[in-house]
C-alpha cells in the first residue's frame, strides 16, 4: 500500500515536525541553522536572536511562518537581502555575523513540497484549434527552462544587482548565492533583452572579469621584467 503524503498547513509546520520543535521555536530554530559557521560563535557571545542587531533576520523568518509557496520564500529572500545591504553596521557588513540567504534557502525550501497550496480556482480550457502538420515533419526536441526556476533566477540576478550597486564585490556575491560567474553569464545572456538590470549586470560581470585578465597579463609581465 503506498505511503500517505502529509501535507501541513504552511511552512511552520513542516519544519517543526521535521525539527521536532514547537511552533513558539520556529524562528530561533531556523535562525541558528542558518547562521554561517564563522557566525555562530559570536552570535552566541552577543545573546543570539535576542539581540535587537538581528531584528531584520528575525523579522524576515517570522514571516515565513506562513509561507505556502515558493514565491513566499523568494519575496522573503528578497528581503532579507534587502535589508542586510542597507544595514550598514561592520558586525553585518563587514564580519557577516548574519542569517545567510543561502542557508536559509537550503533548509526550507524542501520543506515546501509537504506545505498544502491554496486551492485555486479552475477555469475551463478552451478547445485548441486545429493544427495542420505535415506528416514529414520532425520535430527536433528543445531544453526548456522551467518558469520556476527562471524566476529563482531572476531573483538571484536582482539581488546581484542591487548589491553590486552599493559596493559589495562580486566575487562575495556569487559565493552568498552559490553561483558561478559562467553559470550566470549564461542565464544573463539569454535575458539581457527582457530586463535591463540583466544587460547591465552581463555587461558589468564581462567587464569585470577582463579587467582581471588585463591585471593578471600585467602581474606576468613586470615579473619576466623583473626576473
């Protein structure tokens, strides 16, 4: 007999019964999971969640509680970022004694496939019209792209972005999202003409790296001058 799925009401719930923790812990539960390694030490040093300098993170956690969708998730990624890059304080900024988006990502995203969605209402589908193929044809198959995963995507191109605006290097970027300069390349060069913060950020990550390559030539060449 097969085994019956179990669904929970939101995300709150799939955690703690995955955590084994009551819903009052849900978000000191998730905010030490998703603190760095590096963080974990000093977050404890300086009293944890309870410390008002993690009120974003806290804030942000809370209101994934509810979460029922990915999209949930994405806008509550979304701000956490947000408000780290306007949180100038060193501690944040510069020690990244902070809840990491990534992890944060990692650990409840899984948990979504046991949160039910609401239900939605169906509309009737009209008839497709007819199709006229010859019977010569063939048809080559295409690699799609899912929308979901394109909107995950887009999302992380976005947050790149507007963090590049204020400073942030690149290369930290790409680590936080776990992502690789060629991986992004690939996706901004298919998008750079639907959105221009994506032709922009191409532009910038190309620049970028042949500006490395010309600081790199230029190391090799005064060392066999050098030498």
């Amino acid at each position: 007999m097969p085994e019956q799925k179990i669904e929970y009401s939101c995300l709150r719930d799939a955690f703690c019964a995955r955590y084994r923790c009551k819903p009052a812990l849900f978000v000191t539960k998730v905010f030490w999971k998703c603190l760095p390694t590096h963080a974990l030490i000093p977050s404890t040093l300086i009293g944890g969640p309870a410390n008002r300098r993690f009120d974003h993170d806290t804030e942000v956690i809370a209101a994934l509680a509810d979460a029922k969708s990915t999209e949930d998730l994405n806008h509550g990624l979304d701000d956490l970022v947000g408000m780290q890059q306007i949180d100038h304080s060193r501690l944040r900024r510069w020690f990244r004694i902070r809840v990491s988006s990534v992890l944060l990502h990692e650990l409840l995203l899984p948990l979504l496939k046991q949160v039910r969605r609401p239900e939605e209402p169906t509309l009737p589908e009209p008839a497709p019209a007819p199709v006229w193929v010859p019977s010569s044809s063939v048809v080559a198959p295409m690699a799609s792209r899912t929308p979901e995963t394109s909107s995950i995507r887009m999302r992380q191109v976005m947050r790149i972005h507007a963090a590049i605006i204020v400073g942030t290097p690149l290369e930290r970027l790409l680590e936080e999202e776990s992502l690789r300069a060629s991986g992004l390349e690939d996706f901004l060069s298919e998008f750079s003409q639907l959105r221009p913060e994506a032709a922009w950020l191409l532009t910038y990550l190309r620049d970028h790296y042949e500006l490395e390559q010309l600081r790199a030539e230029f190391k090799r060449q005064n060392r066999q001058k050098a030498q």
